[in-house]
C-alpha cells in the first residue's frame, strides 16, 4: 500500500511538472471567456450599430476588424477571421504542450485541415456556394495550405477525393463515393471524414496513460457518442436504411454506447421510441429529455439538437477545470469552450443583422 502512495505521488508530481505552465494559461484563458452576463448584455443591444460599440470593448473587436463597421457586414468574412483566430490561438498555446502528449494534440488539431476539406466538398456538391469556399478555407501550416489548394482546383468530387495525399483518408471517402451519388447529399462523404478523424484520434489516445486516458476518454467519448447519435436520428430523419447507416457509426472503445445498443437504436421503430431508449440506457439522458420535449410541444423531434448536445458537452468541458487539472485533456477542453463562444457570438450578430428579439437570440445561446 505505501508503495502504490509514493507511485501515485511521483505521477502527480509529475503530471503537475509537466502540465503546470499549460493548466495557469488555460486556466487563465478560461476566466476571459464571456459570461452568461456578458451574453445578455450583448443579446440586449437595441441595434447592429449597439452591438458594435458593446464589442469594441472586446478582444473580438480588433479579430473582426472593419468589416463589423459596415452596414452590410460579410458574414462569411467575420465567420472566417473568428475561425483563424481561433486556429492560431490553437497553434499558439501548443508550446506549453509537454512532448509526452504532442502526437496527441496534433491528432486533435487535425480537424482544422478536414474541415478545410469538409468545405470543398459541400462547395462543389452545391450545399454551399462554391465561390463562397475560398472565402471560408482557413490557413494552416504551409505544407497544409498546399494541398488545401490542390483539392479547391478539384472539379468535382471524385477528383477532390483522388487528389487526396492521405491514403486512409482517400479510402475512407472512396468506401462511400457510392452512398453520396445514390442518395445525391454529401452528408455520407462529411460523415466519412468524422469518423477517419475519430479513428485517428482514439489510434493516438491509446498512448495517454492515467489521468490523462481517463479524461480524454470521458471528454472525447462523449463527443464520440453524441456523433453516433446524431448520424443515426438525422439518418431517420432522412428515411435512409439502417443496414446503410450502420457502416458510418464509429466503432471503438472510447465510445459509451456499446454496438449492440447502437443497432438497438437504429432498429427503434420511430423517434419516440429511440428518445426513450437513449433516456432509460445511456448517460445522455438530459439530452433525450430536450428531444422528447420537443415531440411533446410540437417541434421537430431534432430541433436544438446541435444546441443541446453541445449543452453536455460543454458541461462535461467545465468539469476538467474543477480541482487540479494536470492533464492534457483541459487543452482540448478549453478550445471546445472557446468554439463555442465564437459560434454564440455569430448567433449574437446575425440576430443583430436580422433584428430578432433578444429573447429569441439567447434561446440560442449555449452558456458556458
């Protein structure tokens, strides 16, 4: 027994040694993230002109930058400068990283680069406007930027996928190039690249050890589960056959929903019974109380989802704050918190541009 102590002592001495600097600048990082005050003062703003003299108090008013002052502010252009600053504060704070867990974080930090890719494709599927694409790609490193350019000259999507340099990535996209064409949307293709992501990533946590295992696999497991849920309802949404469905689920340890209640899941007869089953066995069941709700007030069996889920996901971000938190995980923890901070201050704007009410624009808000 006093063996194990002085083991377990050493590891939090080293834990601490190691993730110090990065636990005092996320930590730090974290208290400058608005409040719930600071998102009702900013919903109450009587007008976009009021917005802008509220934000000029605020770090994001020199990352916007002139295109707030306008009186048609390009929405695309103030979404891609929040999404590039948030990459190079990423990039930035990855110095106070340990070597121990840098495989880690760039497994992480991958996302970036597919997302540039998760772009193109609905750009030249027509989901968005292609010419708007250029517009959304955000810079990376240089080798990163080189084959973003490389996949924008593509002309179509099966040139998009054979341009691509990694050959896991270009099967994963090759396996359901057939999915895409017979049920004409690109949602199978952005699913396909989610789960080489979440397969890539879960290949590197398999190398944390401790507290650092535990806490990625409680964050990112989560994250993993709700992804899983989120192709199976949206697939029942849109009438696809579960035996299709099945193939994009992703599959691995770190996920709290076991294949078999997946597949219960999947074989549920309608919303109302899926909504119950994720209530009666998996711990999302806050979640289901939102969707069940939502059937009993006549909306849309998945309306706020994305806001509800995300609800959790911030809830369970918050909790690696709490105590000593020498581990990796309050990294990807607090750049989680801080994407949603810049998608509830998108939601602030726009509903500034649209002159919604400020009640409507905080139903939309996710507190952090």
């Amino acid at each position: 027994m006093t063996l194990q102590i002085i083991r377990e002592t050493k590891t939090m001495f080293k834990n601490a040694r190691d993730y110090g600097p990065l636990n005092v600048y996320m930590r730090s990082q974290r208290t400058m993230l608005f409040s719930a005050g600071t998102y009702n003062l900013l919903a109450s703003a009587t007008d976009l002109n009021n917005l802008r003299q509220m934000l000029a108090q605020t770090n994001y008013h020199e990352i916007i930058g002139s295109e707030m002052v306008k009186d048609y502010p390009n929405l695309i252009e103030i979404d891609r400068r929040l999404t590039q600053n948030f990459v190079d504060q990423f990039n930035s704070f990855r110095k106070f990283v340990p070597p121990r867990s840098q495989q880690f974080i760039t497994a992480f930090g991958s996302r970036f680069f597919l997302n540039n890719i998760k772009v193109i494709l609905s750009g030249l599927y027509g989901a968005n406007r292609f010419e708007d694409a250029r517009g959304m790609l955000i810079s990376l490193s240089e080798e990163e930027n080189r084959q973003t350019e490389s996949l924008f000259a593509a002309k179509d999507v099966p040139a998009l996928i054979s341009r691509l340099e990694n050959p896991a990535l270009r099967s994963a996209l090759e396996k359901v190039i057939g999915e895409y064409r017979y049920l004409d949307i690109v949602y199978p293709l952005i699913i396909a690249i989610d789960q080489f992501y979440y397969n890539s990533l879960c290949n590197t946590m398999q190398s944390l050890k401790g507290v650092d295992y535990r806490s990625a696999k409680r964050f990112f497991g989560a994250q993993i589960g709700i992804q899983n849920l989120e192709i199976i309802l949206r697939s029942k949404a849109f009438g696809i056959q579960p035996a299709m469905v099945k193939k994009w689920l992703i599959y691995t340890q770190f996920c709290p929903l076991s294949q078999q209640l997946l597949e219960r899941f999947l074989a549920a007869q309608d919303f109302e019974e899926t909504f119950k089953l994720i209530k009666e066995e998996t711990a999302f069941k806050d979640l289901a109380n939102r969707l069940i709700t939502n059937l009993e007030t006549g909306l849309t069996p998945l309306a706020n989802f994305d806001l509800y889920a995300d609800q959790h996901i911030v809830h369970i971000a918050n909790s690696i704050f709490r105590g000593a938190s020498f581990n990796i995980t309050i990294y990807p923890a607090f750049f989680f918190l801080k994407e949603i901070e810049i998608r509830n201050l998108r939601t602030i704007i726009l509903g500034k541009i649209h002159d919604k009410a400020s009640e409507e624009i905080l139903d939309k808000i996710i507190l952090l």
